[in-house]
C-alpha cells in the first residue's frame, strides 16, 4: 500500500499544506489540499473520498476539486463518511449557498453528477476500490473518524482529529498486518486546558493513547501540528524518547 502525505499541518501558512492524504493514487483521504498540491491529472485519478470529519481544514477543496473536475469525470468521485459526515458535508457545505451542490448538478459537458455521497456503517468493513475500509468513531467537537485501511497483506490506521479516545486503540490492539498509525498531536503541552475544550492531543496526552494501544513495534506517524507551536510541539515529542514515533512530512510516500 503506498501512502502518499500531500498536506499534513494543522493549519495553513505558506508551504505547509491542510490534511490530504492519497492511498495508492486513486483513494484520497481527507481533503484540505488536494488541489494545491496535485495537478488536474492527479485529481481524475481520485475515485473515492474518506472524510473523517466535516471541519473546514479537512474538507476545503472538496470544493474546488468538484470543480475542477466537472467536465472531466469519468464516474463520479465516491465521498464516504459517517451518516453525521455526509449530511454535514450537505447541509452545511454543498448546499447551494456556501457551494454548489455538486451531488447533482450536470451540464453539457458533464452527464453525471462529479461527487457521489454514501454513508458508511460504524465498525463494519466495507469494500472500496481495491482496499477494505472500516470506520470507527472517535472523540472531537463533532463526529470524527478513524479508518482503518486494509488489503491482504497491510493494515493502515489512520485517525481523524481527537481527543482522548478508546475504542479505536482496543480495535488497533488486536488488528492483524498493522503497518502504521496515524495520529494527531495538535497543541503543545502548556496549552492543554485548550486542547482538552478543542478536542485534541498533545505529546503528554498522546504517550497515554499510545499507551492504550500497545503494539510496541507499529510506527507511530504524527500529523496535524498547529504551525504556530510546530516547532515547541516536536520538542515535547522528542522528549517522549519514543523510538516509534516519527512526525510525517508534507510530500513523503511511505510503502507501508
Ligand atoms: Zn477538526
Ligand atoms: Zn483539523
């Protein structure tokens, strides 16, 4: 499985890209970048959408990618969620005010709509493209999701924004082919009082979930720093003396 970062910052400042992440070229997860990052051609080859959660910094260009590819879509693009997800991508976003709905609109050149939405059950695999995807709710503001991503041979966790959580890492502990986890460390330490009423981690919180999960050998790949404390909040990380712990970088591919 080839796990591509193309934007993995907790915020946008120039050269430090919101979350998207592309498996395999053709399954996207999380949408805060993809079109600055990818070119047109790129953007056709995304068949499938995992959203983990409806905040701004996850979904923006889910907007101009559906624009982009109108009239050059060959099937719509599929955009999975938790039942919460899908209807606030459409009550809150592609509601004809904020942006055009893009689950129904054609035009001469485009005979199909170009996004396709679908709920997704909580804790069942479902098929989708070439991998199997199982979605398991976590703990932020509003509902959000870890998934966890598997072929035959590899298991991929990725976990959308959240605090403190538990099902997932009880999931996680005793998943088979678990080849990495990606997790967010969004605050620093001293602004925890802060990260606790957001609903995030910071690296003290964070040594905890790892705890619950154990599975001392699976790489840890951290995400979503907040670019104002980046730098405060590798140092805290750093001072865990975790070896498995590595924060991911905008632009590199792992072969997982
Ligand atoms: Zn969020
Ligand atoms: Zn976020």
């Amino acid at each position: 499985m080839q796990f591509r970062v193309l934007g993995c910052s907790g915020g946008q400042i120039p050269g430090q890209h919101l979350s998207s992440y592309l498996v395999n070229g053709s399954l996207l997860i999380d949408a805060g970048s993809v079109t600055a990052v990818l070119s047109l051609k790129g953007q056709q080859k995304i068949r499938n959408v995992l959203v983990t959660h409806v905040h701004l910094d996850h979904v923006l260009s889910l907007a101009t990618m559906a624009d982009n590819l109108f009239g050059f879509c060959q099937a719509a693009v599929n955009v999975w969620g938790l039942q919460e997800v899908i209807a606030g991508l459409h009550a809150s976003f592609f509601n004809d005010t904020l942006w055009p709905d893009f689950t129904r609109i054609t035009g001469d050149s485009q005979s199909w709509p170009v996004l396709s939405f679908h709920n997704l059950p909580e804790d069942e695999p479902i098929p989708i493209g070439n991998v199997t995807v199982t979605a398991v709710r976590v703990h932020h503001l509003v509902p959000s999701t870890a998934f966890f991503i598997e072929n035959d041979k590899e298991t991929l966790l990725h976990v959308g924004d959240t605090g403190p959580t538990e099902k997932v890492w009880a999931m996680a502990r005793r998943r088979k082919n678990l080849r990495a986890v990606v997790v967010e460390t969004s605050f620093p330490n001293r602004l925890q009082n802060i990260a606790d009423i957001s609903r995030h981690l910071t690296p003290q919180v964070l040594a905890k979930e790892l705890e619950k999960l154990g599975r001392p050998s699976v790489p840890i790949l951290v995400t979503h720093l907040k670019p104002q404390f980046r730098q405060e909040i590798i140092a805290e990380l750093k001072k865990l003396k975790n070896p498995r712990i590595k924060i991911l970088k905008q632009g590199e591919s792992l072969a997982l």
